[in-house]
C-alpha cells in the first residue's frame, strides 16, 4: 500500500499506511505493526521507542475518552463498527502473521463487528489503516461543499 502526501491551502498533510500482517477470521480481528523503533520508513521518518510508547500511550487515552473513533478510509463510519483489542509496545520481539516484531514496535489488533466491512477487509480493499500527521489543523465541522 503506498504511502501519500498531499498539500493543501498551504499546509501539508501525509498519511503512514499500515498493513495488515494477519487476520483472524473466525474473530473477525485483524492486525498490524504500528510503527518500529529506530527504522527509517517510507518517509524518511524513524522514531525512538520512548517516542512511540507515548503515541501509543496518547491513542489509548483518545480511546478511552471516545476520540480516537477516526473511520475507515478517512471517512466517518460509526465507532460500533470496530472495537480496539488490542493497543501495545512490545516488550520482547513477538512474530505477528509471520512477520518479527522487534522489542519496542507498536501493535493494534482491531475487531470488526460488521460483517460487510469484515468482507472488505478480506477481499484487501480495506488493507491496514494509517497514520501520522503533521501541520493538520482540525477546525472543522466543513458544510459538504467544502470538502474537496
């Protein structure tokens, strides 16, 4: 899944795209590594893991407080669709769908409580989700006609 960035009014904006790197189906739950310490990513970005255990730490408390409902392919879905199950650093290297998850990487495991949307993940056309941002001011609500 390649990464994007685009500019707009001025500011840019980029999105990290996760893939998934297993699925559950019977649980309906599918899983990606977040983000890897000290690896320079598509971007040219790398983050130390105290950094990226107070990005998880920050996810968790949007979550907690009902703010970290984002959607689904940057559009509003309802937060009932899919629920966190799992939002962790790793301590130790763990193998998640066949891939090495080094100490310090960041892992979200999400179930999918709507069979539809379940079924786009299975077919690939919802592959991971992402992350990352920088210079977005969220001063919205935008009337329709201003979203372009």
């Amino acid at each position: 899944m390649p990464s994007v960035t685009t500019a707009k009014a001025g500011r840019e904006r980029f999105r990290k795209d996760v893939e998934f790197v297993t699925k559950e189906d019977d649980e309906q739950i599918a899983a990606g590594i977040v983000m890897v310490p000290d690896k320079v990513d598509l971007q040219n970005d790398f983050a130390r893991e105290e950094t990226i255990r107070e990005f998880a730490e920050q996810f968790a408390a949007f979550e907690d407080a009902g703010e970290a409902g984002g959607g689904i392919m940057h559009a509003a879905w309802p937060d009932d669709w899919m629920d966190l199950e799992r939002n962790e650093v790793l301590d130790e290297a763990e193998e998640i769908g066949g891939e090495e998850a080094p100490a310090g990487a960041w892992i979200q495991e999400w179930r999918f409580n709507d069979d539809g949307l379940w079924q786009l993940v299975l077919d690939e056309i919802i592959a991971g989700y992402s992350i990352g941002a920088i210079q977005v001011d969220w001063d919205g609500p935008y009337e329709q006609s201003e979203i372009d």
